[in-house]
C-alpha cells in the first residue's frame, strides 16, 4: 500500500495551496480518508476526514478554510487549504483507515511552509 501525496511548499499567508494524496495498493471506496499534519514541536493533529459517501470531519482551526474531497474512480484525495495562515504550516500527511477492518496506513507527508 503506497499513499503518495504532493503539493506542499512555500507560500505567503492568505495565499492557497492544493494538496493531492494518490493511493495504491487499496480500493479507496473501502476507506475513510483524510489529512493530518504535524508542526515542529507538536503532535500531529487532525485536518479533515471524508468517508465514502463523502460526509466530512474538520479541525475547527481549519474549518470554512479548508475543503477535502476524493475521486474513487482515480484512487485520490485532495485537500484545498485557502486562506493560509502562519500556524498552518506543518507536514501534512495523508491517511487511510478501512471502513470494515483494523487497519490504517499512513504516506510520507508534504511540507507546507505559511510565511507571514
């Protein structure tokens, strides 16, 4: 199982970034998707969730900000992050829990950098 996420990088606050997660190795529509990251110092936390059908689980930092989305014909996930703030930036890591077993799998996180 591979999830492969892109899309980070450098950029001023209240700019936009669009994070992209592709999977492989597993039938997305089996599994809960979603964003977590983790900012130097601190836990990794939550973002956004989206199971199948799409209902929606958001941080409330990020909330009306943020919007995840998934395309199970392709096998991806997308976060849009709008309106960037500096304690938006962390390592953003993509994840996936099956909807019918105990497993979860995790990609290698994309670098998202808010400068003020």
């Amino acid at each position: 199982v591979q999830l492969q996420a892109s899309g980070g990088g450098l950029v001023q606050a209240g700019g936009s970034l669009r994070l992209s997660c592709a999977a492989s190795g597993i039938t997305l529509s089996m599994y809960i998707m979603g964003w977590y990251r983790q900012a130097p110092g601190s836990q990794r936390e939550l973002v956004a969730l989206i199971d199948n059908p799409g209902g929606t689980t958001y941080n409330d930092s990020v909330a009306g900000r943020f919007t995840i989305s998934r395309d199970n014909a392709k096998n991806t996930v997308q976060l849009q992050m709008n309106t960037l703030k500096p304690e938006d930036t962390a390592v953003y890591y993509c994840y996936a829990r099956s909807r019918y077993h105990n497993r979860a799998y995790w990609g290698q996180g994309t670098l998202v950098t808010v400068s003020s």
